[in-house]
C-alpha cells in the first residue's frame, strides 16, 4: 500500500520546506505567545494574523485546522498537484473549500504526517495512525542518542521514533503491523529524505534471527481492551503480555551493549508487587534493567482514558466487560512507564523504580546515568574502599516540632534539586554519614569513625549501611570519586 509515489513525496516534502513551516517558524512568524497559545488549542491570535501566503496556508491547514479556498492551497502545496493531494488524502473538499485530511506534526527536524488532524475529536478508525503524542514525545526524549551501527523502531507507526533514530544511525528499521502506518512511515521517510528499511508483521516476528545496536518501542500496550480492537493501541495479547514478550525477547534483539528501551503498561496485581511481576519477565541472564514507573490509573480510570482516547467514551456495556475481565485478573491498577534494557554480561539485575513527579529532562540523561551506575561493581567489598562524594544539588531537609529543649527533628529527607529530583528520608545516623561524604577519606574509615562515635560494632554497623549507601549512589544522591 502507498499513500503517494515516491516522487510526489518527495515534492510534498519540498513545497513543505519551501513554504518554511516548521515548530520554529510558527514561532517566529506569528509570535511565541500565539504559538504557545495554539499549542493549548486557543486559535484567534492565528487565525487573525493567516492570510494567503503559503506558509500562512500551511498553518491554516495544518495547526488550526481549517479549511482554505482551492488556489490557496495548489499555491501552497505546488510542486504537489492539488489532484494529488485530494487523491491521496492529505486533503479533502469541503463547503469553504479544501481541509486537511491527514495531520502534520512536528518531531525535532522532522515533519510527520498522520491520520491524527489538527483539532478533532471523535471516533478513530481501526487503522487510524497516530500522530505525534504524549507517548511518542517520552520515548523521544528518553532514548539515547548516541551513535549506532543498528537501529529498530518496533510499532513504528507514522515513523516518528525511526527518522529521530536515522540522525544517528547508520541503518533504521521500523516494523509495523498495520500496512497504514508502514505506507505514512514510508511517506514520512521520503518527505524527510531519509532511508528507512520497513517491514510488515507482527511484533518481533519480521525481526526474528536479527540484533541491533539500539531497539525503541512506544508499542500497542493498552491492557485487555475486549473485542476487536484498535491497532495503534492494542497489541492482541493478554492482559500486560505485549510488555512481557519485549522484556524476554530484549537481550535476543540486541548486540553485546546494545540497548533497547519501550513504553509500556503493567497490571497492579493483588498481592503481587509489579516490580517483581516486571523482572520475572527478564531473562535471567545479560540484562540491565531500569524500569520507571510514572503513574498508576485505577481500572476504572483506565478504561474511560482509553475509551476517550478512541472516541468510544458512551460504551458501557464495553466498559463494564473491560472491568469484569480486571476484576478476574484480580488487577489494583495499571501502571505506565518506561523500559530500559542494555545486553550486558553475567546475571540480569532488574532496577524497578517510581517517578510520578517532573524529571530534569532530558529523559535520555536519567537512562544514561542510570545505566552508568548500573554497570559499576557496588558490592560491599568494593564501597568499603571506595571515596564518596554527596551529589551537587543535593539538599538535607528537615522537620522539626517544638520540644521541651527546643527544636526537635522528627524526620530528615535528602533531596535532589536536578536529575531525578528524588527525595529520600533517612536516619539520623545515615545523616552523620552523609555529612562526611566530601570524597575524601574512604567509606571503610567513615563507618569506623561512626562506629566509635555510637559504641557500635563496625561490622555489624557497615551491614546495615550499605545497602542504603548503594541505593543512594544508584539513585544518585551519592557519587563514587
Ligand atoms: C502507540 S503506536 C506508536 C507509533 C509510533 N512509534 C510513536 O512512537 O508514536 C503503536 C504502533 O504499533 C503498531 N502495532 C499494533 N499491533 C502491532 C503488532 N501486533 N505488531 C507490530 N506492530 C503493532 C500500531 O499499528 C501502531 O503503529
């Protein structure tokens, strides 16, 4: 299936650049405040600064979402034949003239074009191809950019994540279910002027036998939706079982300190906690893991998001079957997040954490330094004799009642005003630790110096430190020097 032939793809993406429609441009011509306002779904500063230029156009078509007269947009598309666009989708007819019939989105230098128009709501079809969503901009964020040999997008959809990873790798390859998205992701490639290799099929399967040097997946992960389904969201498989299969196929698709990382959902099970559901899914050997969670939605919110988001929102009797079948799998919640894997050597080690708070971004930061931890030897043998160093931007916070002699501290926190920007309470006597740790004196002399101080057993008093001291190295708060 194609959308438009090569060629005429690639004159669409020429009278794109042409008309200089881009995130940047919008900007500069109509004003950061207009821009901004229309990002929030507010129009009028647009709408009363487009006139019939061809980059005005291209707005009106493509950001707000309205429709333009006939020469207009032949002015503004050309060297793309109006008959061209109308035939293939890009626009269709209406009373005031002609409207988008797909949308455009904006994805660093790339422009993508999708199913997904400016500015509508309502029913998706079944093979609706997502634009450029919350998701979408998460994996972007968070996925490493560093030079690679190899490249897969798996669910690739409009092509998104697989043109961001052609600007650092020497081949891409996106895989895609659905012939819809593989025809935009062709479409998108040649727009753009990039060379993607795409392939038809289901999940792994088009990549079976193959490794690469890094994998994304912004994946069909929606949980147990009964019934037919939509593609971009549901996966076909039971319950979290899309997430499962990419955990256990992860260090086959990667080359020896490759790296993959996807989003996904995972049920809240009764009596099960989900990082221990996650990291049962791992092999048991060669894989780094750091899962994160970013927020848990209880079924019923669940289902009525997903319910919105394909426009089915009036289904009850659909919504009750979605909550019967969680009650059978006795689900709390559904969490989502993200996944990062890197194929290392010796036993798994699966890092399962909770972020619902704003990151620093860029996402992609937290992975690598996350990853950098990860790999490093942290055992007791090697922190005894290692040199700590407290983390800039690390801040001792604490709270106090007023006692008979004063002020009291009832509890104390570490925060982190970068990075992560975890927060963490600890003891008193992890506080007196921390305070030493300017990198220094080594962590055997430290512990000795306390045990002193509190009549402690040295020994007995480093079993109980260090797995918060490693914990607080992993999380960041603390950096061997
Ligand atoms: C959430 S969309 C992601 C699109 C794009 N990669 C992004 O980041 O915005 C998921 C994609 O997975 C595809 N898909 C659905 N079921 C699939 C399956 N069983 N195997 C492969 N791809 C599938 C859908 O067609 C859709 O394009």
């Amino acid at each position: 299936m194609r959308l438009l032939e090569d060629d005429a793809a690639a004159r669409l993406g020429e009278a794109r650049r042409k008309s200089g429609f881009d995130r940047a441009a919008l900007s500069a011509v109509y004003g950061p405040d207009a821009a901004a306002a229309a990002g929030r779904g507010d129009y009028r500063a647009l709408l009363a600064a487009c006139g019939d230029d061809p980059f005005d156009v291209w707005a009106r078509l493509f950001t707000v979402g309205t429709a333009v007269p006939e020469r207009a947009a032949a002015a503004a598309l050309a060297p793309l034949g109006l008959d061209e666009a109308l035939g293939c989708g890009l626009l269709v007819r209406s009373a005031d003239g002609v409207a988008a019939g797909w949308g455009l989105h904006f994805a660093g230098e790339a422009v993508v074009f999708s199913d997904q128009r400016p500015n509508t709501t309502g029913a998706r079809s079944r093979d609706h191809v997502l634009g450029v969503g919350g998701a979408s901009e998460l994996l972007l964020d968070a996925t490493l950019r560093t030079e690679a040999r190899t490249a897969l997008d798996l669910g690739t959809g409009c092509g998104v994540q697989a043109l961001a990873l052609a600007g650092h790798a020497e081949t891409v390859t996106g895989t895609d279910l659905s012939e819809r998205a593989l025809a935009f992701a062709a479409l998108n490639a040649r727009v753009n002027g990039v060379e993607l290799e795409l392939l038809r099929g289901d999940l792994l399967e088009p990549v079976a036998g193959r490794r690469f040097d890094l994998v994304v997946a912004n994946p069909p992960f929606v949980v147990g939706t009964p019934g037919e389904g939509w593609t971009y969201r549901d996966g076909g498989r039971e319950a979290d079982g899309v997430a499962a299969e990419l955990a256990a196929a992860s260090t086959d698709l990667l080359n020896p300190g490759g790296t993959m990382q996807f989003l996904a959902n995972w049920l809240h099970v009764r009596g099960e906690s989900w990082s221990e559901r996650l990291a049962g899914w791992f092999p048991a050997s060669e894989a780094s893991v750091w899962a994160v969670e970013r927020e848990v939605l209880d079924p019923l919110d669940y289902v009525r998001t997903w319910q919105r988001d394909s426009g089915e929102s009036g289904e009850a009797a659909q919504a009750a079957a979605w909550l019967d079948r969680f009650d059978e799998l006795e689900v709390e919640g559904i969490g989502f997040g993200m996944v990062n894997v890197r194929r290392t050597e010796g036993p798994s080690e699966v890092r399962c954490e909770e972020a619902r708070h704003a990151v620093e971004t860029p996402w992609a930061d937290r992975v690598a330094e996350r990853f950098a931890v990860l790999g490093a030897d942290l055992s007791p043998e090697t922190l005894w004799n290692s040199r700590l160093r407290l983390a800039e931007g690390v801040a001792l916070q604490q709270a106090a009642a007023l006692g008979e002699e004063g002020w009291e501290v009832e509890r104390q926190w570490l925060r982190q005003r970068d990075g992560m920007r975890y927060a963490e309470e600890i003891e008193p006597l992890l506080v007196a630790f921390l305070g030493a740790c300017d990198g220094t004196a080594p962590v055997r002399l430290q512990v000795q110096l306390l045990a002193e101080t509190y009549g402690a057993e040295t020994a007995m008093l480093y079993a109980q430190l260090h797995q918060v001291v490693r914990r607080l190295v992993e999380r960041g708060f603390l950096e061997p020097v």
